[in-house]
C-alpha cells in the first residue's frame, strides 16, 4: 500500500497526526510537527486579518473542500512547492492530503473549490466551441481544459480518498 503524505489538522490550526510521506515532504518529525504551531511552514509570516477574514468566507460558503499550490518553509529551512487538497472531517478537523508539486518557488500560492475549477472548465469547453478548430486561441483554450480537467481529477480523487479514510 503507497503512503499516502496526508496531515491531520486540529479546528484551531495545530497538528494532530501525519504519514510519514507528508512529514517528509515537510521536512520534520512527527514530534516537531506535533509542537509547531498554525503558520509554521508558512514562507512570509500571514496577515491575521486576511486569515480571520479567508476563514469566515470559507465557513460561510459552507467549508467546501480546497485545493491549490504553495511555496512552504520546509522544517529543515528549505523552500518546497507543494500541491495540497483540505478536506473537513466529521469531527470538525481537516484532512490534508500533499504531493510534491514543480515550477517557480516564489510563484503566488492558489487557492480553488472543487466547484471553482469545475465552472472554470465548463466556461473554457464553451469558449473551445467558439472559436476556429487548431487556431491560436483554440490551442490556449484546449490547454486550459486540460489543466483544469487534471485539477479537477486530483481534488475529486483526494476528496475520494479522503471520505474512504474518513468512514
């Protein structure tokens, strides 16, 4: 069976529980991982405020789940980009499941619901049928369908994942 890299949140943002894939992505023990607080592998220390406010939007749009890419300050001080997808558990804490992820470190971190990319794609498939098979435009639109079918696919199959753990 392959390790999945998954890390259990507590509601208040600590550590619960880690595979031993996910604290090496993370470049920790478990212990250490155990000890450390909300924002600990975050690159630039956060902004309370937009925090507080990114996690009320979130609550009130009901807690869908969230994918997306970041740069995190790996434990052993170096820089790591990591593909992520937050699930909420039963008992009010997150599930998040990590793989390594490639490109330019300092790239801007996303965020994205399931939702999100699926409207994304649909609007991209409408823009496809609009414009002339094999031009310019059609190949940027076909290649943005690409990219957000595989998104799609990696947050559903996490989420999938995800909710066979959880029951």
């Amino acid at each position: 069976m392959v390790d999945e890299a998954t890390v259990l949140i507590n509601a208040d943002g600590t550590y619960a529980d880690a595979s031993p894939s996910a604290l090496e992505l993370l470049g920790v023990a478990r212990s250490g991982l155990l000890a450390m607080g909300p924002g600990s592998f975050a690159v630039k220390p956060r902004d309370p405020q937009a925090d507080r406010a990114f996690r009320e939007a979130w609550r009130e749009s009901g807690s869908p789940d969230i994918g997306g890419e970041t740069t995190i300050m790996r434990g052993d001080g170096s820089k790591a980009r990591l593909r992520f997808v937050i699930t909420v558990q039963d008992d009010g804490r997150y599930l998040a499941m990590l793989e390594a992820a490639g490109g330019e470190l300092e790239r801007p971190a996303t965020v994205f619901t399931l939702g999100d990319v699926l409207t994304q794609w649909r609007a991209a498939e409408r823009r496809l049928e609009a414009l002339e098979a094999g031009s310019e435009e059609w190949q940027a639109a076909a290649s943005d369908i690409a990219s957000l079918r595989d998104r799609y696919q990696r947050i559903f199959a996490a989420k999938s994942r995800a909710d066979r753990t959880d029951g």
